[in-house]
C-alpha cells in the first residue's frame, strides 16, 4: 500500500521502480495536488491499482481543510512576524476549503479581506461571505498580506513580487512550494535576508523589502502548530481509506480513482470523534 501526500512517492515509484506496482494493492492520497496527478494517470491509462481520494472525503474537506487552517494561518503568522491583524488589509488566493478557513479567520480579527478565485461557484460563495472579489492586479500594490491558497502553480509571479509594498508579508498555505514563485527571487539584483527561522527579507535595490515565510512552503506546517485533533480525524479517514482497499475482494475497485464510502465517513470518523468530547464533558 501506498499513503501518499502530493502524489510524490507515487510519482517517484513510477518513474524509478515501476515494477514495484505488480506487488502494491492501492493508493491512498491526502492532497488536492496529488489527486489531480493521480486522475491525469488514470485518463491516460497508466494508473496501475485502485486509489483513494481522501482529500475530497467530507471529514478532510471540512475538518482538516477547513477548521484546521482557519486556526493555523493566525499561529503561523503570529508565530512569524508577531503582527497585528486588525486593519491589515490581505487578500487570499483561492477560495476553497482551505481559503474558507483563512478568511474567516482573519476577518474575525478585523483584517479587510479580498479573494481571488477562478471557479464561478467558489466567487460566488466568497461574495455570499462578505469578501470582495478581485483580480489580484488590482489590489497587488495595497495589501499588506499575500496568502495563496490554490493548490497550483505561479500564483504569485515575479511580477507581482515587484509591484508589492514595502514590507508585505507573502506565505502560501497551498500544498506545494510552487504557488510563489520563489525561483525568481534568487537573482543577483535581490539580497535575501534572514531575520528569524523561517522568516526571510527579500530586499530590491531602492530598499523595498518583502517578508517570505517559509520560502513560499506551507505557513500551517512550517511556522506553526496542527491541532491534535484535527490530524486524528485525517489520520482515521486515511486508515479506514486504507483498511478498505487492502481487504476489498478483488474486482470491487478497478485501476481508477475512488472516493472513501460517505457513510463510512459519517458512521466511523464522524461518530468516533464527536464522542469524545461529549464523553469528555460528562465527567463535570
């Protein structure tokens, strides 16, 4: 069995020891990156066992997605730069699950939030929430925070990185390091600057400076804290993921991609956890 996160073990085995598929029974993987890769493998024909989607699964899109980043993108950023939140003013890229999460977190602490998403129905939701909807080359000069959410690649460009204010924080909490785009910052013209772990300064040459968190990786996983929690439901929705392709008789799944079974998500992941703190608050 694979457990996979982006889809990079699985890639790697497939282009170093494909042969090693004739003995793996399935795939299970956690991120919207990997899942793509996994469904462009599988329309190409060249998915070789079941796989499991469990980032599309209601327990990671709502819990892990959702709670877990609307509390982690505040300890990042607190944890990194010690600011202020209220009167920031901070657009997200994406507004998915994850940005969802970022979002409702910083307006809660006063933050003006803007969004910029590519999907209609997405838009919509953000501006059903209260966000105004921009291109991000509208508001690139003003916003004192760029966080990007998308789960693809040169969100961010140099471009952008030039026309940004001084001192603009920029962070990503999509899965890979890929959504800034990092790489062109490394030029002879550009001093980086290391002020603190994980923190860096990108100065230009008339002094205008940007704070990189992370070097463009995740905010969530490399400046702070997951809850416990959280990861226990993931944990459990990647385990049930993995107990069913490993004991489905065979012919039950085919080389295609697969969502956990939705009561299996309710019954055993939901029930589970929503008694523990119920069982918790009986003992006062």
């Amino acid at each position: 069995m694979i457990l996979d996160d982006g889809g990079d073990l699985t890639h790697w085995i497939y282009k170093k020891y494909p042969n090693m598929f004739k003995k793996i029974k399935g795939i299970v993987e956690e991120s919207v990156t990997g899942v793509h890769r996994l469904y462009q493998l599988s329309k190409a024909g060249k998915l070789c066992v079941p796989a499991m989607n469990v980032n599309d699964s209601v327990t990671k899109q709502k819990f892990d997605n959702l709670y877990c980043c609307r509390e982690s993108i505040l300890d990042g950023l607190k944890r990194t730069t010690d600011m202020m939140f209220g009167g920031k003013q901070v657009v997200v890229c994406g507004y998915g699950e994850v940005g969802k999460g970022c979002c409702a977190a910083l307006k809660a602490m006063g933050s003006i939030v803007y969004v910029t998403e590519i999907d209609p129905i997405c838009a919509l939701q953000a501006c059903m929430d209260g966000f105004r909807l921009v291109k991000l080359n509208e508001v690139i000069r003003q916003v004192d925070i760029v966080i990007t959410c998308t789960g693809n690649k040169n969100v961010v460009t140099r471009e952008h990185l030039d026309r940004m204010k001084n001192s603009c924080i920029v962070c990503n909490m999509g899965h890979s390091n890929t959504e800034i785009d990092v790489a062109s910052l490394r030029t002879p013209e550009l001093t980086w600057e290391r002020v603190r772990s994980q923190v860096d300064h990108v100065i230009w040459p008339d002094g205008k400076r940007i704070v990189l968190l992370a070097e463009g990786r995740l905010l969530n996983l490399s400046c702070s804290t997951v809850p416990t929690f959280v990861l226990s439901i993931t944990a459990t929705t990647q385990a049930l993921a993995l107990i069913e392709l490993y004991n489905a008789p065979e012919g039950r799944y085919k080389q295609d991609v697969y969502l956990l079974p939705k009561k299996m998500g309710k019954t055993k992941v939901g029930a589970s956890h929503y008694l523990v703190p119920i069982l918790s608050c009986s003992f006062f």
